[in-house]
C-alpha cells in the first residue's frame, strides 16, 4: 500500500510533544511490514539539518491557495529508516521559532495542507491514502473532497484523520480579507463553520473517509458532552454531536513506543555501567542515585516518584499538590520535571519550598540525559490526568521498571491494569475519582506494595516484559486505511 503521512511535527526532525514521536515511529513501522510510506511535515526553522541531512528535490512548487500563486520548494529526507521524508519549505509560513501560537497559524498550517496536496504532481507519485494528523492538517481532506474531486490524480485517493488530543481543534476566526479562490470556498464552507469561527478539525472529521484517536476509551470519551470537563473550557459545545454522527467511522488504536530509543539495556543516554535489563533490575538503584545527586536530594532508600512532561491543566497535577501534606506521613521522593501553564509554576515551586528535602520541582525542559535517568532512577510515575489520550510516559516508564500510579482515564485505563496483593497480576496502581483521596489511595497502596520486595519485583518485570512495539498498531492502522479506501462514508 502506498501511504502518505503528513503532520505538523515528525521526530527526529521536530517535536514537542507526543505527536512526533507518532508521526515518526509509526511509518517506519509500515515500512517495514513492507509498505511504500512517505511523510510530509513543514521544514520549521528549528529542524538542525546537521543532524538530519536533508537534500533539496523540487524548486518552486506553486501552491493553489487562493489567489497568491504561493510556492514552495520540497526537500526530502532519508533520517527515519526506510521512509522517505518531505519536508515544506516556505520561510514566510515555517521560519518562525516556534511551531505553534503564532497570530497567523491558519494561515500557515491552511496553506501545509494545500501544500501537501500540490506536492504530489511535483514529486510524481501518488498515495493510496493520506494519513492526516490532528488539527494542522485536517483542511487536507476538505481540500480534497470539496475542491480536487474531479482532479484525475486526485479521485482515487482516501484520508484517514486522527486525533491525538481533542483539546486542540484549530479554532479560529474567519479571515476578513476576500483572499479568493479556493482557500476562501474552504475556509468559509459548512465543514468548517464553528459558531461564526472555523474549526480545522471539525472539517477534517466531516470529510476524512475514517477517524482515528490513539486509544479505545479515548475514542468512547470524546463524544460525550462533559469529557474530561472539556465543556468548562467552551471546547466541546457542538462539536462532539458533529464527532458522533462518523462514530461507525470512529476508532481507537493506542500507540505504540520506539522500543529502540527507550531501552534500559541499550539506552545511549546511559553509561554502560549503568544500563539494565530484566536480569540485572537491581542496577536501577545506581540511577536512583545519580538522580537524588543531580537534583540535590540526600541519597534516600525512600521510595522516589517521578512525573515528566507538560504540568497543564489536562494532567491534573494540582491533586497531587492537594495530596502531598497528607501523603507527606509516609517516607518518598518526588521529582517533578516540565514546563508549565500560566498558573501552576508558583503552585509547584509553593509546594517544593515547603518540602525541600524531598521534593524537587523543574519547571522548564530537561537535557535528555537527565530524562533517561529519571525514567531509569525512578521507583514510581506519577500520572493523575483529568483526560489522557494515549499517553507514552506510562510505557516508557514501565519499559524502564518503574512502576506507574495513574489515573483510569483513555488511554491510561487502557494500558495501565492495578495490580493484585500478590503482584501476580497488573501492571501498576489505577485511581477512577478525580480527586486527592482517590490518588491517596492508589499511592498508598503503590507504597505498601513497595515494602514487598518480591511482589514489586513481579511488578518491574512485567513491565519491562511487555510488548510496547509499534508493529500491533501498524497492522491496526492498515486495517483503517483498508477500509477508508473501500467504504468510507465522508459527505
């Protein structure tokens, strides 16, 4: 099957969040299942071409967006093993430091998904199904369904569009200025309308041939009206009616990780003394160590429990803040590593001020190293989300034999099982009730259980045990892109 898949952000190129690491293992996951993929990201002025070479392939591709007769220039990139990457060269759209937030994202991200269809003539290949992902280039099957129709190279190609966190949908407001043509028809077509604004990713749905999110619950909780309390941010008034007139299109697939990358036996973020496998789980001690020493922590037995990655409302971290003066009676470390939203940083820093001998707060981004430590040191993971998606720090963090705590929500209900008394059973502790108690609880028992050296061994194992590949996933996929090219039922 011949593949295209497109998305705002690609590891190794560009990432900042879970979305790259997706884009970037996935395709190389089909390919080698023996599949022709291809991805298609913007070249953003952040992408280091020492560290993935890049050559140029086509000049001055011009763009049907509107009437500006935009063009671009195509690159292309052999850094994922056995897929060929594309890379979006247009400095007035993508030579900005950032990848998001800025005043003109629709724009920007409109004319990627024009982009990525006029490539194709330029590049003279053309997919069986264009893999869209998330709002950025959700306009990719409006185009095709509501302006390239009736194009020959066009007809036969089907979309599938997934949703890595519904939280993000790409609303803005309608440009004022008559641009023309057909960036206009589509930005102000019925796919895209939202309550007087445009919703990239509401046309996206209407018009992709199948829909998928990264988890089976996940894709259950995003087309109910209170998800997650989503309806207290104005995001989902409408929107998730629209979600559930394609629900028989609609399916969840939970991600896989790159089991390469995130390995403690081979892991290069580590020395080698220091790497461990299921024989030698006992060396996670050493790492325990170098973090307590790298954060200032006197060097504890105390169980130590990590949290990486965003501290956002969506993660649900302030429970943990509420928790921690009562939790405070039982002997642990905390480490907390990740940039935050407005709000919390003093909330946080608050709360390690209060605790300083054994709670650490890092609120900004850490050098990977340290990262690969913290997975590897740890005894426990934090994950109290209020919603989750997916989430890959669960698996990372059991990939490494540290056990995670989280809460029972998309795709951390779907990966993380409690485990029974005697550590025969599950992976980790799961909480449901959104609340300090309810993440009491789970600790507490995390806590009690850690004191059972053979019953947490059974836990660590496990963990570190399971299949976390991306080749289950894969074959999943293939199944949708199937099926969207034989029955999908877009308007």
């Amino acid at each position: 099957m011949k593949v295209l898949l497109c998305a705002a952000e690609v590891r190794p190129f560009v990432m900042t969040g879970g979305l790259a690491d997706v884009a970037g293992a996935l395709p190389k996951a089909l390919a080698a299942l023996g599949h022709d993929v291809r991805v298609m990201l913007p070249k953003h002025a952040r992408i280091d071409a020492e560290k993935t070479p890049m050559e140029l392939l086509r000049r001055g591709v011009t763009s049907g967006v509107g009437g500006e007769g935009v063009s671009f220039d195509l690159y292309g990139s052999d850094a994922i093993p056995g897929v060929t990457t594309y890379l979006v060269d247009a400095p007035a759209f993508f030579d900005r430091s950032g990848l998001y937030g800025e005043p003109d994202d629709a724009k920007r991200y409109g004319f990627f998904c024009r982009a990525v269809l006029d490539s194709l003539p330029a590049l003279e290949w053309t997919p069986e199904v264009i893999h869209c992902h998330d709002w950025h280039t959700a306009l990719v099957p409006v185009c095709l369904k509501r302006v390239l129709r009736d194009g020959e190279r066009y007809r036969g190609i089907a979309t599938v569009l997934s949703i890595h966190n519904f939280l993000h949908q790409g609303v803005f407001e309608v440009p004022d200025s008559q641009e023309g043509g057909e960036r206009e028809d589509v930005f102000r077509s019925g796919d895209v309308e939202f309550y007087g604004k445009m919703n990239f990713m509401k046309g996206g749905m209407l018009c992709a041939d199948k829909i998928t999110t990264v988890s089976p619950t996940y894709a259950q909780e995003i087309q109910t009206a209170e998800y997650a309390g989503l309806r207290e941010l104005g995001l989902m008034t409408g929107l998730e009616e629209t979600l559930g007139t394609r629900a028989d299109d609609l399916s969840g697939i939970v991600n896989g990780i790159d089991t390469e990358f995130w390995n403690p036996a081979t892991d290069g973020y580590l020395d080698e003394g220091e790497r461990y496998g299921v024989e030698a789980v006992d060396r996670k001690s050493l790492l325990k160590r170098a973090v307590q020493r790298h954060y200032g922590m006197p060097e504890s037995e105390a169980p130590l429990i990590c949290s990486v990655g965003r501290v956002t409302w969506q993660k649900g971290l302030e429970i943990w803040a509420e928790a921690a003066p009562e939790a405070a009676a039982r002997e642990w470390q905390f480490v907390m590593v990740g940039q935050a939203d407005e709000g919390y940083g003093g909330l946080f820093r608050e709360l390690a001020a209060r605790y300083p001998e054994r709670l650490v707060v890092k609120l900004e981004f850490e050098e990977e190293r340290v990262v690969h430590q913290l997975y590897a040191g740890a005894d426990m993971f934090l994950m109290p989300s209020r919603f989750e998606p997916c989430g890959l720090a669960q698996m990372i963090a059991r990939r490494y034999g540290t056990v995670p705590v989280v809460r029972a929500t998309g795709g951390l209900k779907d990966t993380v099982f409690d485990a029974d008394e005697s550590g025969e059973t599950g992976n980790g502790f799961c909480f449901r009730e959104y609340s300090a108690e309810a993440l009491l609880g789970a600790l507490g028992r995390a806590l009690d259980r850690y004191g059972d050296h053979e019953a947490w061994r059974k836990l660590q194992v496990r963990g570190m045990t399971a299949d976390y590949g991306w080749e289950s996933a894969a074959r999943e996929y293939l199944g949708v892109y199937e099926a969207a090219r034989v029955g999908g039922t877009a308007g």
